[in-house]
C-alpha cells in the first residue's frame, strides 16, 4: 500500500514525464540466464509488503518450477521498461504497464483461459492495467480510489447534514457555504481533477479557454470567498493536518489526519452525468514481453493474485463489491483511470491554483499555460488551443533566438515547477529572443555538484558552497556583468551575502535568497502576566528579565519565557570555544566559561526561562521537553525566534508583535541569517548575456519560488513581497536583514571552520545530556578527551594547500571516525565521531 499522497503524486508525475520516452524504440535484453520453468518476480524495493511468504507458498505447491524474488529500484526514466528485462512477472505499484515497452500483452492469455473473468474484479479497475483500446498489459491486485473525505463528527458539531454520495455541484456548493471558518473545506487542486479531464476529453485534449473558465466558475466562488481554504505551498493555510478540515481531497489509503477513525469517503460531486466520480488505481502485477514461458508467468501470475489479501487503505480487486458501502460501489461504478490526459491535466490544474493563489487573472494564465506546453503555434485569436507534454516550455521558436539551458536545484516538498514555468514564460513574453529550458538533474562531479552544473547547464541556481570548493575555473566572473548594471544594482544586496559566492575578491554568483530571525511576542500572554511591552533598543538582559517574568511552574498552565535554538544564547556569550589564532586549532570544550553556560542554559530551562527549539525529529531531545511548535501555537510561550520568508502569517489565536533581536554587550544583534541558495553563469556558455538577463529577472520575481526573501532588497523586488506581510513586519524584515552582524565565535555551523565542525558536534551533543540531567562538568571533560585525540589527529595530517572539500574528505571526517563517542547529537543525527566500540 502506497502510504502517503506525496509518493503517489512522486509515481503520478514519474510516469508523466516518462511516457514520451516510452514511444521510442528500445532493445530489450532477453533473459537467457533463466531456466524454461524457473521465474523471476520482482517487486519495487520501497514496497514493505512481505511477498516472499507468499513465493514460499507457491514453490512448496508447485515443484515443477521455481520462483525466486528480485527487489527491482526505479533509478530513472528508463527503469521501468528495463524491468521487463531482469524479471519475468512484475509487481509495479501504482503504474500502468501499458504505458511502457517490455510488457506482454495479457489478452491471448486471458481469452484462452476459461477460469478467467472480468466480472471477478471490481468494476473499472481492470481499466488501471489496460492500454486505451482495453488490451491488459497487467492484472490489478489491490486498488485506491481519489475522492472527498469527510469528518461526521464535525458536521454534527455543525449542525449540517452529511453528503450524499451521488451529490452535485449544487449540493457541494451548498454544503460547503455552511461550514464554519474554523471547519472548513481544504483542497491543493485534486477537486479538480475530474472536471479537468472531463474538459479534455470531450475536446479530444484541446483547451477552449472560455468554456473551461466558466465549468470552473463553481471552484473560483468558493475560493475566493474562503469557503474553501487552498492548501499550497506559500498559501499560509493553517489547517493542513490539523484535523478541523470538514472536508478534504485524498487517496483511500491516505492517512491525513489518522486521528480521525470514522471519516467517511465520498465520490467527486459530479450527480449522475458522464463524468469520472472517483479516480481509481491499481498495483498492477504483468508479464515481461521476454519471458520464456509466457504461459507458466500466467499461471504464477494468477496463484500470486489469488494469495494476496487486501489491505488497509486498499481494496482487493477481486473483492465481491456487494460488501462495500454504498458510497464505495457508487465511487466504483462512476469511477474511472484519468491517465489520458495526465501530464495536461496537471499542468493546468497547477497553472489555474497558482493563478488563483497570486491573484493573476484566470484567462491569461490559463493562456500561459497553453503557450508554454504547446508543441506548435497556438491560434491566439481562436477558441481551441492543444496542449502537448513537454517537461519544459518550448515556445515557438524563431531563426534568431537563444536557447539557455538552465539548471534548477531545489530540495523542497513545494510544487515549483508550476511557478517556475510561469516565470519563464514572463521572462520570454518581455525577451522574445531567449528560449529558457530547465531540468533538475545534476549528478556530482568529484562530490563537487557546482562543478558539475558548470559543466551540464549554461547557468543554474545551486546552494552556496559548504564543504565543496567554489570552482572558479568552471565559473563566469560576474563583476564585468554587475558593473554594467550600475552602482545601485550592487548595493541593492546586503553585502554579506556576497561572501560564499566570492573568491579572490571577485563573485561568482548572484546571492538568489535570503533570510534573517526576529523576535515574535505573544501580546496577549504578555498583557495577562502585566509584563511591559519591550522596545526596539532593549537588551539581552531585558529579555531574560522578560523571560524569567514570563515562566509559569504550575504544570496545569506551563508557559515558557523565550524559545530559540541553544545556539542562540551560546552567541549572545560571546564564548571562545576553540583556538581561532591556529590553523589547526584546539577545543575549549570543558573551559570554566562553556561548564558555566552549560550549567545556566539548563537552569534557564529547568526554571521554565528558556524552550530550546528542537525538531520533531531529533532522537534526542531534553527530559521532559514539549515540542516547542505545539507550546507556541498554544499560545504557552511569551517570546520565540521566528525566521523571515520560512513562516507564513499564521494566523495563532491570540495577537502577535514582531522585535527585532536584542542588542548584545556591544550593541550588535546577534541574529541568523540563512546561508544563501545563488545563481551561476559557467564559464563554456556561449549565451552569457542571455543568463545574465535570465537570473537578473529571476531575482526581482523569485518570491514563493525560493525559501526565505529575495537576496535583492531593490524596489521591484520589494513591491511584489511589501503586501504578503503585515506593516510592522515588513519593517521588521528590512531592518533585521540590513543590521545583521557575523557574531565573532558563531556557533552556527554555517559560518564555523570546517576543521573545528567536530567540535561543535560535540558541544551540542553535551549540551543535550546536560538537559538530560547529567552533570555538565563530567560530560564537558568526556567530549575535551575527544576533541584532544581529534586535535591530535589533525596534527599529524598535512594540510597545506588543501581545498576545502580535501580538508573535510582527508583529514576532519577521517579523524573524527577514528573517535569513539557513540552520542546522538542535537541536529538529528549522528555526530562527527561516533563509530562502533573498538
């Protein structure tokens, strides 16, 4: 069973992007190393389910032949075609073998066995394994339905009656008018979906914009006038998984919000007319096309389909339906595969919830829609316009025009790619000379992934280097480029930015993001314990003050003073933690200043002062911690570090003001900045000029596309973000981004010296056991014996001219290993060191 709706969406667009490569002609291996009775079947390696008990049960039966088991991985495009070549029956999860070569085509076998009958399956779902002139290339074992959940408990609390299962538009419309604010519908788009395809279909893949905007006027109503919330990335809906949806849009073996047992599945509202009600899917079990024994492969096929149970979340496809509900039989029944137009489909459902997101008019990005996916020159002035499937838009290109490759390397659960296609084709709308085409697929190069990019694109965005050298001989200098910009493009960027892209005092990338921390203060927590309001010029002392105000020890009402990451106090100390004078330095690790900062952190957390912010997913975390999320949310914190453009304006139930960090013993506020994604030209293109105006326009409009800000502070960039935060915020955000200062012994791993990284693992690591109740004094002299040995280590090594991924690869990983200290660390993981007893 598929277990969450993002991998389902992974497998959905896999197979979009895939299914043009599948019209190419491409030899298969045969399998000669096979016996004639002995079979492979393979299944995908991310699948849990146990199979080999059941290939255990099938060999004791059938002694003729042999079965064995092969974990097959989907590493690229081509990987499930090549399938067909290592396996002879395969189990594909969510895939239709029809869309691929290498598969056999079932129907000769099927119309030959007697045993064999369509009416054993549940209605539609053979269609989720067959091409679209209905030949089987796969038999369905277990089958997911797309639909509408609902929460009963919330439409009693409501006073509203349940849905019926065969509502329409009509009834939707009127069912979700009457949900509170609190219990609304949410949805990213998948409402969509059928109607979508309905569109479509009976335009055989074309688009008439005006008939299209007008099926959809139902959705834009209810959006607009918040009856129902959109869950997108950016969207700052604060109902995602919280469990006060009403209504939701999910897969059937999607467990959103798992504390609510009796949710109840519906079909889509689309009545009784002949539109899809409910997308289904099935894990389809085929037969290669190379298998020596086509028939043997059938026959296995059917025992393994007849020792399959159902499971959770899933419908086995040979269940008698009559045992289903009726919500389910109808969803069945009115259901159907909408793989046709697929890859259409998702790239309009994207363009008009993007549209609708950014207040962009409907008909003109539905229109840029077209424009981007079109294959050929669109009828601008008629009212059909085709859509094709392409991965990147192609506009129609003229004698004269450049193509840039552009690499975008983005790790991030955020749809993107919708928004970035938008963009592109604005920027080529403005410069219909340049063609832009983007991927991405960068593989590293001597475990240096800039180096590579230089070499695959003509220019990419990429993280600023952290380990990895910046390699300047593969990159364009910039500086020609930003003096013809004049003085004022410069200086529209913080300086500091600059640094991890510069080397020799030239840049070698244009800072692409940005992002500071500031305070925010729960008023109404504030007010109820009569603790002034604090000013912009206070001070580290003030917020302790406020802090030490702000506890509560009655565990009834447990409240917090201030939450922020440990790092946070440790900088406001100012404290020498290693030897900075040495190229190869020593630690201070178990120093009466760090023993006395471990000692009055902990006693700041056992008094309720301080809630160290620690994610969810940290093995370790303090005795007696709460998640510091959840504690602020429920308004149990007076004072938190928040980061600009990583938090959307939550709407918390109580009033909220926004400080700047406060000023340090001498006047600096020691905040964090985020280290910054850029953009790189290579050095081979021949399009320069091209990319230059590419990544200059990317960096006024990059706002939603990126995490954090726009690293440019300049006026264009400043007016499409100055409305997506509140006043005092957004003056908030230009002060803290243009007064942030490098505090002098950072404890940000970011901006420490790779050779001392050991060294702060293990800090965090002592910092962690101390909350944890052990003695600061004997856990600090543990971790100095190992960063001792460590030091020791790197002692012996030489380091003269090594880059700085040489450093990190030859000598402070290779040392740290050498070091017994199996400890987890704060950061989620294990620390530098930490390695098997000897």
């Amino acid at each position: 069973m598929l277990k969450s709706i993002g991998f389902i969406k992974f497998i959905v667009l896999f197979i979009l992007f895939s299914i043009l490569l599948s019209t190419c002609q491409m030899p298969i291996r045969p399998m000669t190393d096979n016996l004639k009775k002995d079979l492979i079947f393979g299944n995908l390696n991310y699948d849990q389910y146990d199979y080999q008990t059941v290939i255990n049960s099938i060999n004791k039966d059938k002694t003729d032949s042999k079965i064995s088991i092969l974990e097959l991985e989907i590493k690229d495009d081509n990987s499930i075609r090549t399938f067909a070549s290592q396996a002879d029956i395969i189990l594909l999860k969510g895939i239709n073998p029809a869309t691929f070569q290498g598969y056999l085509n079932l129907e000769p076998l099927i119309q030959s066995d007697q045993t064999f009958s369509n009416n054993d399956f549940l209605p539609n779902s053979l269609n989720a394994c067959a091409d679209e002139n209905g030949n089987q290339y796969g038999i369905p074992i277990w089958v997911y339905l797309t639909g509408i959940y609902y929460n009963p408990q919330l439409f009693t609390k409501q006073q509203i009656d349940y849905p019926e299962y065969d509502w329409t538009i009509d009834s939707f419309r009127l069912i979700v008018s009457q949900l509170e604010d609190k219990y609304p519908m949410v949805d990213d788009g998948a409402l969509l979906s059928p109607y979508i395809y309905a569109h479509l279909n009976k335009n055989d893949g074309k688009v008439n914009v005006i008939q299209f905007l007008e099926e959809l006027n139902w959705y834009e109503d209810l959006v607009k006038s918040g009856n129902i919330i959109l869950n997108t990335e950016g969207s700052g809906n604060p109902f995602d998984r919280s469990g006060n949806s009403s209504l939701w849009v999910a897969f059937s073996d999607e467990e959103l919000f798992p504390s609510i047992k009796d949710r109840v599945f519906l079909p889509f509202p689309v009545g009784k007319d002949n539109q899809i009600a409910a997308g289904i899917f099935s894990d389809c079990i085929a037969i290669s096309a190379n298998t020596s024994n086509p028939q043997l492969a059938w026959d296995v096929l059917k025992l393994i389909l007849n020792k399959l149970p159902s499971k959770e979340g899933a419908f086995f496809a040979k269940e008698d339906i009559s045992t289903l509900s009726e919500n389910i039989q109808y969803a069945f029944n009115h259901g159907g595969v909408m793989s046709k137009y697929s890859s259409e489909s998702f790239f309009l459902r994207q363009g008009y919830i993007n549209a609708l997101v950014n207040n962009m008019d409907l008909n003109l990005a539905i229109r840029n829609v077209i424009t981007t996916y079109s294959s050929k020159e669109n009828q601008v002035d008629g009212t059909e316009e085709e859509l094709s499937t392409v991965s990147t838009p192609i506009p129609t290109q003229n004698p004269n025009s450049i193509t840039i490759n552009f690499g975008f390397k983005y790790y991030s659960k955020l749809n993107y790619q919708d928004h970035l296609n938008s963009l592109i084709s604005e920027f080529q709308n403005e410069n219909p000379g340049i063609i832009v085409l983007w991927s991405t697929e960068i593989s590293p190069k001597d475990n240096n992934n800039i180096l590579e990019a230089s070499n695959e694109y003509d220019c990419f965005h990429y993280s600023s280097p952290l380990i990895d050298d910046l390699p300047v001989e593969n990159l364009l200098e910039l500086d020609p480029l930003i003096a013809n910009e004049g003085d004022n493009f410069l200086s529209s960027y913080p300086d500091y930015l600059f640094s991890p892209f510069s080397d020799g005092g030239n840049i070698y990338g244009l800072p692409a993001s940005n992002s500071a921390e500031f305070i925010s203060i729960n008023l109404d927590l504030m007010r109820e314990k009569g603790i002034s309001i604090p000013t912009s010029d206070w001070t580290f002392k003030d917020l302790l003050l406020k802090a030490s105000e702000g506890n509560d020890d009655f565990e009834m009402n447990s409240s917090y003073g201030f939450s922020a990451g440990s790092s946070t106090l440790l900088n406001y100390l100012d404290l020498e933690w290693y030897e900075k004078s040495s190229a190869l330095p020593r630690a201070y690790l178990n120093s009466p200043e760090i023993i006395s900062a471990m000692d009055w952190i902990n006693n700041l957390y056992l008094s309720k002062s301080f809630l160290p912010q620690y994610f969810s997913l940290s093995p370790e975390k303090p005795i007696n911690y709460i998640n510091y999320q959840e504690a602020i949310q429920n308004g149990q914190v007076l004072m938190w570090v928040s980061s600009f453009g990583f938090e959307s304006e939550t709407d918390y139930p109580f009033s909220v003001s926004y400080l700047l960090f406060p000023q340090d013993n001498e006047g600096k506020r020691i905040n964090q900045t985020i280290y910054p994604f850029g953009y790189y030209i290579s050095k081979n293109t021949v399009n320069a000029d091209a990319c230059w105006d590419w990544i200059k326009f990317l960096s006024n409009h990059s706002y939603g596309l990126l995490p954090g800000l726009p690293a440019t502070t300049s006026k264009e960039s400043l007016d499409v973000w100055r409305n997506q935060y509140s006043l005092d915020r957004f003056e908030i955000i230009q002060s803290a981004i243009h007064s942030y200062s490098p505090p002098q012994n950072p404890f940000f791993v970011e901006y420490q010296p790779i050779i001392v990284r050991p060294y702060s693992d293990w800090l965090s690591a002592a910092l962690i056991r101390t909350f944890q109740g052990e003695d600061p004094n004997l856990v600090l002299n543990e971790y100095q014996s190992y960063a001792d040995r460590y030091h020791t280590c790197i002692s012996n090594r030489n380091v003269t001219s090594l880059t700085k991924s040489q450093l990190f690869n030859q000598v402070v990983e290779p040392c740290a290993q050498e070091i017994d200290c199996c400890t987890s660390s704060t950061r989620g993981s294990q620390p530098f060191g930490c390695c098997e007893n000897k």
